[in-house]
C-alpha cells in the first residue's frame, strides 16, 4: 500500500515574517480569564498593604528609638542640672560678699564726702593772712554726711562744703582786701566776705586799729579724695580666702554632726 501524498501548502507564509507554523486559537473560557485577571489584582493589594506594613512598622521603631534617645538625653540633661545646681550652691557665699563689698564701697563714699584734710588748709590759710593783720577768733561750720550745711548768712552763701567765718583785728583797713584776695587764691577757699569793721584803740599802747568779721566758703576741691577708689571686683586672694574660710567650716560642721 502506498503512503498518502502530504497535503499540499496554501500561501505559505516566508519564515522571515515569524508567524507561528500553527494558527494560534485562544480557547480559554472567559469566566476563567476574568478569575485569573482578578487573582492578579487581589496578589497586587495583598504586596501594596504588606509594604504598607513594613513602612508604618520601620516608621514606629524610627520614631520609637528617636523617642527614647530623646529620654535618655533629657535624663542626662536632669542629671546635669542637679549637678550645676549643687556646684552653683557652693558658691552661695558670692552673692553675699559681693553685697558686703558694694555695701563698703558705698560706706567709704558715704563717710568720705566730707573729708577734709584740715591740717594743710588751716596751715595754708592761716599763712595767707598778710601781715599787720591778726585773727581774734575763727569758727568752722562743715556740711557732715548725714546733712547738708546751711548757710552763714553771707552775700556769697551758697551750695558748698560750708564756710569759715572769722574775726580780727587790722593795722590799716585796706589790709582787708588783701586778706580777701589772699583766701580766694587759695585751693579749696572761694568768695571770701568781710561784713563789717569799726575802728578802735588800745589805751595801754596808745594804738588805733580797725576790727573785722568775716566769712570764707569752703568749697568741693577741699576735699580729700582719700576714701575714693576705682575698686570694682572683689580680689582674688580675697575670694580664696573667704572659700577657704566657708571649706573649713562646712569641715567643723561635719565632724560636729558625725559625733
């Protein structure tokens, strides 16, 4: 018997082309493509939600451990601050020193505003009076701290230290103005004032001469400045000393309440 001759080719397709040898039917039902698309979809929400997952997760351990580096910086932050409180505290005894220093500057200002050193201007003034011319009596009236001064009644009364007044006796009347521009030119004397002066005599020497009464304002330049400083910060060694002085004690305290 001989073998059927092959089943001749219709428009053959050139293999260049590279459509398959066989046609290509899709029989699958509908239903079981629509099954398999959603099957796909339900895969995709289930890897999209499991990502979701794992960010919220890896955000709550970031977040987590953020929070607890943050507490455990607070408490060492707490723990500091007990630690500078209780340094700070042992320089209490500061504040108190320097309320005692201000305290002695303002006490040397105080006591000092009125400091006169009498010795030399006396000395001064009581060279200046020219000759011929002789004090009977002299008064001082000075401003103290605690007042003011009050005026001598002079023409020339005015704001200052306070005044010297004085009384005396003259060889000729214009001796007077000569002790006037001698008291002026003085440092710390000004407006030097003669009220009143009437002549007399001396029955036992037979001499004539002329009485007077006076006043010289003593003024701010006589001051002595010697209470002044330009001191503005405790010293060092005084510190130390005080700190020294307060260990020592805290010491006596210690051994006192161990006992």
């Amino acid at each position: 018997m001989s073998a059927p001759a092959s089943a001749p080719v219709i428009n053959p397709v050139p293999g260049t082309i590279g459509a398959p040898a066989a046609p290509q039917v899709n029989l699958l039902p509908p239903e079981i493509a629509a099954r398999r698309s959603q099957g796909r979809i339900k895969a995709l929400i289930v890897i999209v939600f499991g990502l979701f997952l794992v960010a919220v997760a890896a955000v709550y351990f970031l977040v987590l451990g953020m929070r607890t580096a943050a507490e455990n910086e607070l408490q060492a932050e707490q723990d500091r601050r007990l630690e500078l409180q209780t340094e700070l505290a042992s320089y209490g005894y500061i504040n108190e020193l320097s309320a005692k220093f201000e305290n002695s500057i303002k006490a040397r200002e105080w006591a000092g505003s009125t400091d006169i050193d009498w010795a030399t201007h006396l000395t001064a003034l009581l060279t200046a009076v020219p000759e011929g011319l002789t004090f009977t009596d002299m008064t001082m009236a000075q401003g103290t701290p605690a007042g003011a001064i009050a005026g001598d009644g002079t023409a020339f009364a005015n704001a200052d230290m306070g005044s010297i007044a004085f009384t005396g006796r003259a060889e000729s009347p214009e001796l007077t103005a000569d002790l006037i521009e001698a008291f002026d030119a003085l440092p710390g004397f000004s407006d030097t004032w003669v009220e009143a002066k009437q002549i007399n005599s001396n029955e036992e020497t037979d001499t004539v001469y002329w009485e007077y009464s006076g006043a010289t304002r003593i003024t701010y330049t006589a001051l002595s400045g010697r209470t002044e400083t330009e001191q503005t910060k405790v010293p060092q060694a005084l510190l130390d000393e005080l700190e020294a002085a307060d260990t020592a004690t805290d010491t006596e305290t210690s051994d006192e309440e161990a006992n």
